[in-house]
C-alpha cells in the first residue's frame, strides 16, 4: 500500500558555486510534482546564475512535472539559467513529444549541462 504522501521521490540540493544542482529521483506525478516546483523555486529565491534539475534517476515524468518545469523556468527569467538533465527514456521521451525540449535547455548528461564536457 502507498503512503499519503504518493509514489517515492527524492529530491536533494547540492551548491556548485553560482550553479545550483537539484537531483531528482523516482516518479514524478500529480502528486510529487508539487515537491519538485516547491525544491526549484526554494532555490530560485536565491537567483543563482545557473539551475540544473537532474531528472537521470527518474523512473516516471507525468504531464504535472511537465508541466512544474515550465513553472520554474518562466520563475527564473532571464535572472536564472535553467538546464535540465533528461537523457532517459522516461524522461526524455515525454519532453520530446511535448515539444519542450524546444522551450527547455535539455542535456542528456549532467556534465554537459554543468559544462563540464
């Protein structure tokens, strides 16, 4: 039986100098979406340069996390850089047929989106 909280996820922050890091993992739905926007705009508060949101350990992305990227990345503007991490198929497909990966910065590595080639 699954907790109220909804299906597993976790998110964590890491400070790589003016470049934030927040790392995704396990579904991404109606119900978990919430907690990946609230992670991404605790962090954009902060106007760092550089937001990456590495969804590599995302095993679902539902049209609501879709949907919380849009959300940050108009919240962070011209003030912020968003990147996303979406290189599996979970991840990126839904970004594709969407037509978002017109709209986001997507990297299928987290090296390349730190620039780190």
């Amino acid at each position: 039986m699954a907790s109220s909280e909804g299906p597993p996820l976790s998110v964590r922050t890491e400070r790589l100098g003016a470049t934030v890091l927040v790392v995704v993992g396990g579904e991404i739905d109606l119900l978990t979406a919430p907690r990946v926007r609230a992670a991404g705009a605790e962090v954009l508060r902060e106007r760092p340069s550089r937001l990456v949101l590495d969804l590599t350990d995302v095993v679902f992305l539902a049209s609501a996390g879709l949907e919380a990227m849009v959300s940050l990345r108009d919240e962070a503007g011209e003030a912020t850089e968003l990147r996303v991490v979406a290189g599996g198929t979970a991840t990126l497909r839904p970004l594709e047929i969407t037509g978002l990966t017109e709209v986001l910065d997507v990297y299928r590595t987290r090296e390349e989106a730190l620039g780190r080639n």
